[in-house]
C-alpha cells in the first residue's frame, strides 16, 4: 500500500507566494521541497523533491526513504529523476529513471520518451513473469506520462491557475511497468502553510484510479485504489509558471490515512534569459 501511495504521489517515495499578478510574465521557476509521510498520524518516511525550468529544458529530481517507526519493520529508500523539454510553457518528459531498494533487493527502472511516446524502457533486474498480469501494449505505451512529470498540472490561459477548473483533467501514466489512469475533480479551496516556504491558497482534487495494463486484476491493492472514492491531492504553484504540483496527499488505508504533506516548499520564478547583443 505504501508503495502504491508513493507511486502515486510522483511515482517515487517522494513529492513562496501565490504566481505573480500577471502569471504569463515568465515561463521559468524554481521548486525546492521536502515532504512527510505519515500513517495514522505516525511517521514513516521524508522525502525531497527538486524541480528547475528554464525557458526550454527542465529538471526534476527527488528521494526519500522510511524513517521512524516504519523504519524498524522495513528499511527503504527511493530516488526518481525527469528530464526533458519545455513546449510552450510546460515540461515535456524525454527520459524517466527511478529506483527502490529494501533490505532484500534493488529495482531500477528507466524510460526514454518521444513526445508522449515512449520509445524504450527496462526494469533491472529483468522482474518475474506473471501469467497473470495484464500485457502492456505498444497502445498503451502512446499518449502518456512518466510519473513525474505526471504529477505536474498543466494549466492552459492567462487566468489564475489556481481556480477549480484546474481539477477537471485527467492523465495516463506509465511507470515502466503499469500503465494506469487518473482522473481528477474539483473538491475544494484551502489554505496551506509550510513550516518554510510556501503560505497561501491550493487547490484540492479528488483523485481516481483506473488501472489499464501491467497489474495482475486479483491483487488486492489494485481492487482496493480503483474502489476509492476518497484519494485527494492538494496542489500548490510553481512560482513563474502555469504548473501546479502537490503539496499534500492524502489516500484511505486499511492501516489508517496516509498522508504525505510538505514541511518545505520554497518556490521562485526566474526571469527569461535575453539574449546578447553586440
């Protein structure tokens, strides 16, 4: 469940002022984060997450690990890391790798993408076959995200981004070994306010789940997300962009809520570079 919840959240363990008056002034900005998770209100893991974007290329970067009482039972750490394009405004993946290791084993996953496509990806080592897990298709491998880049909301226009209709959109994601949809719907306004950083209004989605292809349909986990109906994320801006990106999530376990929630979110715009004249 856990490992669900951090798939989730940015496909990794993981995840200053609202954007400026006219948000359409810059295309570039910075996120430095870092997250909580809790269970039940108890601690089990931090993570960190690092976005930069210029005018054409971006970067995304995050770890984190098992800390506390979780820790005891079960040692982990995690690392992901995006790297792409800019088009008009928005992050467009073209490499995708993560990792996880436990006390018993390390995974390592990487993606290379063409515009929504991705064009080669591998899992080391090479994972068990399952007859019973659903094929992933070369259909299915069109048309989607990486995890990362995934968790960031795109919002076309001028208008503030931070409004409900930021909610109404949905995405398909690949992690390079599930392919899976999620849906998004308007919840409600808040205001938030991070130990460092970040103090003002987000916007509250509630999430769905819909798995597609590369799960095995009896597992538990798999038929307890796509049933539901209480996954929310509040998202908070990027400053300097059109981005948002969550500050907390929160997802209904058997074991309790699990929350994952910034302690620090510390964001600026950058102003566009000009270019040199003689």
């Amino acid at each position: 469940m856990l490992r669900v919840f951090a798939a989730l959240c940015a496909g990794t363990w993981v995840l200053l002022a609202s954007l400026l008056a006219s948000p359409a002034a810059f295309a570039q900005g910075r996120l430095e984060a870092q997250y909580e998770a809790t269970l039940a209100g108890i601690p089990v893991g931090k993570g960190a997450w690092t976005i930069d974007i210029s005018d054409d290329q971006f970067s995304a970067s995050a770890f984190g690990g098992t800390s506390g009482l979780l820790k005891t039972f079960a040692s982990g750490s995690g690392t992901g890391a995006a790297q792409g394009r800019v088009v008009n405004g928005f992050p467009v993946a073209t490499n995708y790798s993560a990792s996880t290791t436990t006390s018993k084993k390390t995974e390592a996953i990487h993606m290379v993408l063409a515009n929504g496509t991705v064009k080669e990806y591998g899992i080391e080592p090479d994972p068990p076959v399952d007859p019973d897990r659903i094929p992933v298709t070369e259909a299915h491998r069109r048309g989607v995200f990486d995890p990362m880049t995934g968790s960031m909301l795109r919002v076309p226009g001028t208008s503030d981004p931070l409004s409900p209709e930021a909610c109404r959109t949905g995405a398909a994601i690949f992690d390079g070994r599930m392919r899976y949809d999620l849906k998004l719907d308007f919840k409600r306004m808040e205001t938030v306010k991070a130990e460092k950083g970040y103090r003002g209004p987000v916007v509250v989605c509630a999430v769905y789940f819909s798995p597609v292809s590369g799960y095995i349909p009896d597992r538990a986990v798999i038929k307890y997300l796509t049933a539901q109906r209480n996954i929310e994320i509040a998202f908070a801006p990027v400053a300097g962009t059109r981005l948002l990106v969550p500050f907390r999530m929160i997802i209904p376990t058997p074991l309790g809520t699990a929350m994952l929630e910034a302690t620090q979110f510390v964001t600026q715009a950058t102003p566009p570079r000009v270019a040199k004249t003689n």
